[in-house]
C-alpha cells in the first residue's frame, strides 16, 4: 500500500485556521476596548456637566475657580483615561452667554455650557492598525443648562 505525500497538509490547514481565528478574536477584543473607552469617556463628560450646572467649585488654597472643578470631576470620573497633566489639551469647555456672563469658560447662572473631549485611540491588533495610521480620535461631547445660582459662585 502506498501513502500519499500529505503529511503536512493538516498542520498547514490548522495553521491559517487559526490565524484567521486569531485575528478575528483580537479584531473583537480590540474593538470592544474601543467601545467601552467611547463609553467611559462619554459617562465621563455626562457627570461633569451635570457638576457644572449646579455652579459648585471644590475650594482650593487659590480659592474658587469653577473652570478647574469640572476639570478635575471629569478626570475622576474617567476611569484614568485622562490626566490632570494632559486633560487641556483633550478637553473643550465653552459656554453660550444667556445673560450670566461667561467666566472661566465655565459660564454662569442661565449659560449652556458644552464639554467636548478628544481621545486618540490606538489600536492594538496588528492587521487592524495599519488602517488607522494616525489612531482613531475618539470625541464625545454634552451640552447643559445651567442652573439659576449666585453669579458669585462663576
């Protein structure tokens, strides 16, 4: 009896099985981390407009500055995605003058204040990368109403 020369081809065929299994596993994981930092940060931005309506200030030895509060809520809250040190330059807060002024950017009694955060994301599986050569810009952003407090807290 004679044997065929297909030793080999298991091996072979189990080999790019699970190299495209392995991609589409990876394509999935990295995909979900993707969605859960749009999430968080999202989240993030939702819970320091809800601070900054309410025209609180966290009172440092410098004094009250409104600006810096919602920075640092929106730091706290984003499960270490962004940092004191970094957040500037992620982070737009801007508001739309109703009548209170806009101080600090953080705006004042009446005010829609608009927080916008820009996030690169990386993505970590090689085959998917090469697509997005300069990352992925991740953005969220949410719009509130301030609530009617002493123009002194702004």
């Amino acid at each position: 009896m004679k044997r065929s020369n297909d030793s080999g081809q298991a091996l072979v065929e189990v080999a790019i099985s699970l190299s495209i299994f392995l991609l589409l596993a990876m394509g999935t994981i990295d995909f979900a981390f993707l969605f859960n930092h749009k999430l968080t940060l999202q989240n993030a931005v939702r819970q320091a407009g809800r601070y900054a309506i309410t025209g609180n200030c966290t009172t440092t030895p410098a004094g009250c500055n409104r600006y810096n509060s919602i920075l640092t809520t929106l730091e706290n809250a984003s499960a270490g995605l962004l940092t004191v040190n970094n957040v500037g330059s992620d982070v737009t807060i801007s508001c739309i003058n109703q009548g209170g002024g806009c101080p600090n950017g953080a705006g004042g009694p009446g005010d829609v204040v608009t927080i916008q955060v820009t996030y690169p994301y990386n993505f970590i599986t090689p085959l998917i990368s090469p697509f997005f050569k300069n990352g992925l810009n991740i953005k969220v952003s949410s719009a509130f109403t301030n609530q009617p407090f002493p123009p002194g807290q702004s």
